[in-house]
C-alpha cells in the first residue's frame, strides 16, 4: 500500500523494535518536503521526495546504531516541495526495520587484482586497444584541485593528441594525451599482494619538455624528486616509461602523487607542473623501464 499527500500537517506514524530503520518511498517532479521524527526528536534535515525523474522503492530517511529497543518514526508533510518541485506530494511505501546485532563480515580478500591501465586525456568513451591487445580505459579517476569555479577537465586534460612523432616507444597512442597540474594524484583499488606500477612521459610538448620537474611519490613514500622528463626518456619528441616495483596497498589502495616543483624565472619563482600521459598497474614484477634522471630544482 502506498500512501500519498500533499497537505501540510498531514502525518504518519510507525513502531518497530531494531537498531536499524529504512524509510522507503517514491520521488518524483512533483515530490515535496516532510519533516521526520525519531522518538520524538525532529531530525535537522527535511526529506525531500523530488527528483526530475519519477523513481520507486527509494530509501528517503534511513538510521543505524540506533539500541535494539522500542523506537517511533513519524513522518510530517511540510505541504510544500524546494524550488525544483511542481507539487508538494510525499510518498511512503514502508518502513524496514531489524535487529540484526551480527556484523557483515567483509570477504578476505577485497579489491581487483587484475591490471588496471588508463589513458589520461583521451576523450573516447570506449577503450582504447593497444598493439599488444591489451584495453586502456580512458582515466577519468584522478584527483586534481585547481581552486574555485575551475572546469578540471579544460584545465588538466590534454585531449588534443600530439600530430608529431613520438619516438622510443612501441605504441604512440599511449603517450599522445594526458593530464597535467601543479598536484594530481590516482587512488588505484587492489587487492592484498605486491604490485608494479609503469607510469608512461612523453616530453613532446613544449612546456613540458622546458621547465617542468615534478616529485613522485607512491603511498606517501617520495620515488624520485625532481624529475626530468627529456633528460629521461632521451629528448623531446620521445616517449618512455619508469617503473616502480614491491608495491603494496595501504588501506585497499596504491596511491601515485605527481607534484610540480617550483621554479626560477628571473626574480620570480613559478610554480612548475607534473604531467602524466599513461598508467599501467598489476600484480607481480613490471618489466624493464628507464633510470629516472632527476633535477632538483629550488623548492
């Protein structure tokens, strides 16, 4: 049974006995407030059964750790909906309760452990399929700050792919796009076990290739500092890559920093930025990379 209003003051009001409650109801264009009242107390945030599309069987309040004892939920329409409604309804469905004191065991051993491999910057929604065979998912999963009001995609993605060569490597595509940023970093969920990581430069732009010298660090642990993309990889229309191995996640976790360092223009001190074409992340030994050649410049 589903019950329905949209006149200010109208009520309903339910007992269960649990440590656990779930208020399930239906939103909609023309869903509206309500208040909610756990034995007797007024929660501080109304219910708000809009959405721009009519859905059922939603969770509108739920709460947990509450005593496994008596409880009241009562439920109060405000007779109005927020700025976005076209009415003011609110909808109840039921209220799901329980008792359950046995904690969800979480299964021993989480998180992926196959290879991850993204491509940042690139724009297509599929995957791109290298020449090994091998899928790169574009790498929308990065953390980047660049202040208020700012698009991080305009301001970190480089989606225009590179039109000149890129020499020294074996697949071009993976060294075309890319993200850039003063700090970014990438939260990778694995499972238990030591993994490899390849992080893939290409120092063809000219940015790039000029002043920036970035930090990297792996689950907070600094890797190389200052590091010189051209010097590396051997100039600046080459691609290549570093490794790092014997990495293991903290908290479920692989973490990888790129952190610009500053820099001396003149009188100035400029802010440099890291930059990252491509990441390839998995279980076991990683393979040949390059020595890393690493500038420190004025921090």
């Amino acid at each position: 049974t589903t019950h329905r209003t949209d006149r200010a003051g109208a009520a309903a009001r339910a007992a269960f006995r649990g440590n656990q409650v779930r208020l399930i109801g239906g939103v909609g264009p023309d869903g509206g407030l309500a208040e909610v009242y756990l034995d007797g107390v007024k929660l501080d945030v109304p219910v708000d059964c809009w959405c721009p599309t009519p859905r059922a069987q939603q969770v509108l309040y739920y709460r947990n750790g509450l005593s496994s004892d008596a409880h009241t939920l009562r439920v109060v329409a405000r007779g109005r909906g927020n700025p976005h409604a076209t009415g003011a309804q609110v909808t109840i469905d039921a209220l799901q309760y329980s008792a359950a004191a046995q904690p969800l065991a979480p299964p021993a051993e989480p998180g992926p452990r196959e290879t991850q491999r993204m491509l940042f910057g690139y724009p297509a929604r599929q995957d791109y399929q290298d020449a090994a065979g091998h899928p790169w998912r574009p790498g929308t999963e990065f953390v980047i700050r660049l202040g208020a009001l700012k698009d991080a995609v305009t301001g970190s993605w480089w989606t225009q792919p590179l039109t000149g060569p890129v020499t020294g490597i074996r697949d071009a595509v993976l060294y075309r796009y890319g993200i850039h940023g003063q700090e970014f970093w990438i939260n990778a969920t694995v499972g238990p076990g030591k993994y490899y990581a390849r992080l893939k430069f290409a120092a063809a732009r000219a940015l790039e290739a000029k002043f920036n010298r970035f930090d990297i660090l792996i689950n907070g642990e600094p890797r190389v500092q200052g590091l010189d993309v051209p010097a590396t990889v051997g100039g600046g229309d080459r691609g290549g890559d570093l490794v790092f191995n014997d990495l293991r996640p903290r908290h479920g976790i692989i973490e990888i920093r790129l952190r610009g360092r500053r820099w001396t223009s003149g009188p100035a001190a400029v802010q440099g930025e890291a930059f990252l074409q491509a990441l390839e992340l998995g279980q076991g030994a990683g393979g040949p990379g390059l020595p890393p050649v690493a500038e420190l410049v004025q921090p």
